[in-house]
C-alpha cells in the first residue's frame, strides 16, 4: 500500500494556491495600503483622480513583480490592494508609487 510522503501532499497543496515564485522561494504578500494628501485635502476629484488611476496603473506595471489588484480613489484618500515580492520592501515602493504620482501632478499644475 502506498502512503504518499509529506513532500507529495505539499505539492498538491502548493499547485492549488496561486503563490508566486522566487528563485530559492514561495510567496503570497498582498498588503492593503490606504494614503493620503497632504493635511487630508479633497483634492482627488474628477481629472484628477482620474490621472492618478492611470498613473498608478503604469507605475505598478513597470514595477518587476507588482501586482495591482484593487485601486479605489477617495476625494481625500487612495486604497489600494497590491501584490509585493519579499526582495521589495512596502515602504520603498510606496515611497516610490508616491514620489512618482507627486511629480507627475506638480509637472501638470505647472504647464
């Protein structure tokens, strides 16, 4: 009779949750973000959120490994559902998410 070896059941149960893969590594990081603007302005309304929408998609695509899986834009606040591999750490791609949004609305108020 044949028992199957703890490595067999591991297996089986891997193929059947979506983990991602590193080279010597298994991983599911989602984090829940929530920012917001500086003193909580209700600023992202209308064209605007709609810039950031599209702004954060891009950013997230050129990320290696991110992930976006949920953005909703508040008029004070941004939630956002995202996938990180481990080798990033959450503060620097946000600082980085965040950084870039800034940048690109300040280049736009200015022209």
């Amino acid at each position: 009779m044949y028992q199957p070896r703890r490595c067999d059941a591991f297996r089986r149960y891997i193929k059947t949750r979506q983990f991602k893969k590193l080279s010597h590594s298994l991983y599911e990081c989602k984090y829940h973000v929530v920012f917001c603007p500086k003193y909580r302005y209700k600023i992202l309304q209308d064209e605007v959120a709609k810039d950031v929408t599209q702004q954060i998609y891009r950013l997230c695509e050129q990320k290696d490994g991110v992930e976006l899986i949920e953005l909703n834009v508040q008029k004070d606040h941004v939630h956002l559902a995202v996938s990180i591999p481990p080798k990033c750490a959450v503060s620097k791609f946000m600082g980085y998410l965040k950084g870039k949004v800034a940048l690109k609305r300040f280049d736009r108020i200015q022209n």
